[in-house]
C-alpha cells in the first residue's frame, strides 16, 4: 500500500511537472507571436493611413518624442520612386486624459501635407478593449469617428464629441459615448505629436489643449458604456 500510494504521488508530481514546463514554453512561444505580429500590424497601419503600401513606400524614419509621460512615435514615410518624396507622417499615439471603457486606446493616425496645409488622412485603431457591438465599432472601416476626421485640417477641429460640446467636431459612436472621447482624444494626441516631432509645439507643452498623464478619468465609476 506505500509503495503504491508513493508511486502514485510521485507520477502525479512527474506529470504536473511537465504540465508547468510544457504551459511554460507554449506561453513563451506565444508571447513572441503575439509580439511579432503587433510589429507587423503596427508596420503595416503607417502605410495604410497615409493611403499607401510596403511595394511603394518607406519609413524613412521613426522619430519617438514624449506627451507628458508617454511616448508618440512619429514615422516620416517617403514613396520609393521620385527621389523619396515625403508622402506624409504615421503617428503612434494612445488616448491620454480620456480612457475607454475598456482603458486606453491607442491609434495610428496619417497626415498628409498639400501645399502647406497638412490633412487627417488615415486612422488605423492599433489597441482597444471597448465593448464589442458598441465602443469596438471604432474598428470598422467607415464609422462616425472615423467619417469626422478624416480629410479634415486638424488646426480647424475641436477634439471633443458633439454631445459634450455642441462646437465638437466629433460624432459619437451610437452608444458609446465614453469609448468616443478616447478616440477623440487618441487623435488629439497624435497631432501634438506631429506638431512636437515638426519643432510646432512648444517643447514643454503636455498635448495640443495641455493633455496630461491622467490615469483615469471622471467617467471610470460608470458601469455602462453610455453616459
């Protein structure tokens, strides 16, 4: 009976041990993929905000600069052809002083500039944990945030949803009100990026309105996606 019940023991401990090691690598293997495949999606959003590929354009360069804490990436992307003429700049930028539902969210967001006049040209949403049906609709190709800023002269938008502020220039998603004001806001942060990496933005100023490293905000005790 103790030999047995030894034996028992020790086979059950060997087979929890390889359990662990086994969880273990399949849990390395995975966060290397998960890894590798949000370098790519974040490669492949600098081309598609600025309406181009990987065949016909290059990022020249990934400039990091800083909002309060956190760091904006700004990528200076050329076509290939004509003498590496600048198509425009991808920015890396999370939501700062308004969270998401779900907490922030991050984007990546194409400007263009025409004659001196620079245009939001693309949006890619990189990261977001809204609730799906309602704030996770930011994803989809043609929504109402997307439509209220694209093509537009970012100098000439209010970065705030017209349900808060009848001057703002964004619409909010049906229902999510809260997820919108991220958006809102990611975008926001983005163009003080461009603005910091293009020597436009006071070197000490924290966000185009004075964004600050706010890590929640009023909204965060509500338990609905609508406020």
């Amino acid at each position: 009976m103790k030999s047995s019940l030894k034996n028992m023991v020790l086979v059950l401990f060997t087979i929890t041990a390889v359990s662990a090691l086994l969880v273990g690598l399949v849990n390395n293997i995975t966060k290397d993929v998960i890894a590798q495949t949000e370098v790519q999606a974040k490669n492949e959003a600098k081309f598609k905000v600025l309406n181009t590929t990987a065949n016909e354009a290059v990022v020249l360069v990934d400039e990091v600069t800083k909002i309060s804490d956190f760091e904006i990436v700004v990528s200076t992307v050329a076509a290939k052809e004509d003498n590496n003429r600048i198509l425009g700049y991808a920015v890396e930028a999370p939501s700062i002083t308004k969270s998401g539902y779900g907490g922030r969210i991050k984007l990546m967001v194409g400007f263009a500039e025409v004659e001196g006049v620079v245009t939001l040209c693309g949006v890619e949403v990189l990261s977001q944990n809204e609730t799906p049906g309602l704030g996770a609709n930011m994803t989809k190709e043609g929504n109402a945030l997307e439509k209220s800023m694209l093509g537009k002269n970012p100098d000439e938008l209010s970065f705030k949803v017209k349900k808060d502020d009848a001057n703002g220039s964004f619409d909010s998603l049906t229902g999510s009100t809260i997820s919108s004001r991220a958006y809102a806001n990611a975008v926001e942060t983005a163009y003080a990026g461009y603005l910091k990496a293009k020597g436009l933005l006071d070197a000490n100023a924290e966000g185009v309105s004075g964004a600050t490293n706010t890590e929640w905000n009023e909204d965060n005790n509500v338990t609905e996606e609508e406020k």
